[in-house]
C-alpha cells in the first residue's frame, strides 16, 4: 500500500506544479481583463466627437483614436479566448483529467479490492482519498475553466461598466477553486511528509 501512496505522492507533486501554472495564468488573465475592460470603458467617450473640444478640427483623430483602440481590445481578446483559455488553461484541466485516470488505472493494474483502497498507513492517507483528491482538483479546474470561457466570452462593445466589474469580480474570486479546499487537498496528501 505504501508504494502505492508513494506512487500517487508523485501525481500530486505535478498537480501542484499544474495548479501553480494556473495561478500564473490566472495572473495574466487578470491583467488582460484588466486591460480590456479599461478599453471598453473608454471607448463611448472616445466615439464622442464633442469629446475631442479644439482636436476635433484636427484632421481624424476623433476616428483614429477609437480604431486603435478597438484593434487593441480585439488583440486582448483574441489574446484571452485562444492563449489563455482555449491552450494553456485547458491543457492544464486535461492534464489534470489524466491524473485522474492515470490514479485509476493504478487501482485497477494492482487489483485493489475496495477494502484494501479503504486502508491507511500510519498517518497517510488511503488511496481512496488520494484518488478522490485527484478528482476533486480535476472537476474544480474544469468547472472553473468553463467558468473562464463563459467571462470572456461575454465581453461585447456593448458591455455596461457594471457588468465589467462584476465579471471581473468573479474572475478574479475563482468560485470554483476554494483555496481553502484545494490546500486541503495537498495537505491530505502530504500528511505531513514534506515533498
């Protein structure tokens, strides 16, 4: 049984290394949103000719600015929807979702009965709760990065300042990974071995 822990011990090293690349994304996401949401705020003052005062005279700038900056949002967006969340995040959720399976096939490839996936050794965990916490950190980046796509796709010219903000909220809050929850995990797992 221990060698099996051990085993899973080494899935949960490249769980934690995915979930630390996921903060990392999560980081720049943020910064991407950050910036685009700047840009959709803007962009009904610079659409604005009255706005421009004595630079409105001045030969198309009132069309110029608001371009540049449309063409900016559309690369941050672009930037968010096939980078971030249609690569990197969601490598990460399959890369989670082999763990999973690959926790599985151990189980099965050592034909371990239910009982004996139940036990525990001194203060490790059973490999039941090694599974189910390979599980667990799949189904919360999955969830999450559904969550992700929905944000970013429903980001529009017409988006109100509110509804930035509140997406933005939700972006950044992470409703589907608790950290509290997902440390628990790791901790679980350690039981108190230091990696």
């Amino acid at each position: 049984m221990e060698r099996l822990v051990k085993k899973f011990e080494q899935r949960y090293r490249r769980a934690l290394d995915h979930h630390n690349t996921w903060e990392e994304l999560q980081s720049r996401l943020l910064k991407q949103f950050s910036n685009a949401s700047a840009i959709l705020e803007r962009l009904p003052v610079l659409l604005e000719s009255k706005n421009y005062g004595i630079l409105e005279n001045v030969k198309s700038i009132a069309q110029a600015l608001p371009a540049v900056q449309i063409e900016q949002l559309e690369l941050i967006l672009r930037s968010m929807h096939s980078t971030l969340l249609r690569a990197d995040l969601e490598k990460i959720v399959k890369s989670f979702e082999k763990l999973w399976r690959d926790g599985i096939g151990l189980l099965k490839a050592e034909k371990i009965t239910a009982q004996q996936s139940e036990q525990r050794v001194g203060s490790r965990p059973s490999l039941n709760d090694c599974l189910k916490g390979l599980h667990d950190l799949y189904l919360m980046h999955r969830d999450e990065h559904k969550l992700k796509l929905a944000i970013i796709s429903s980001l529009s010219y017409e988006s109100r300042s509110d509804d930035i903000s509140a997406l933005q909220v939700l972006l950044l809050d992470q409703p589907n990974l608790p950290p509290d929850e997902v440390k628990h995990i790791f901790e679980v797992i350690a039981a108190g071995d230091v990696w």
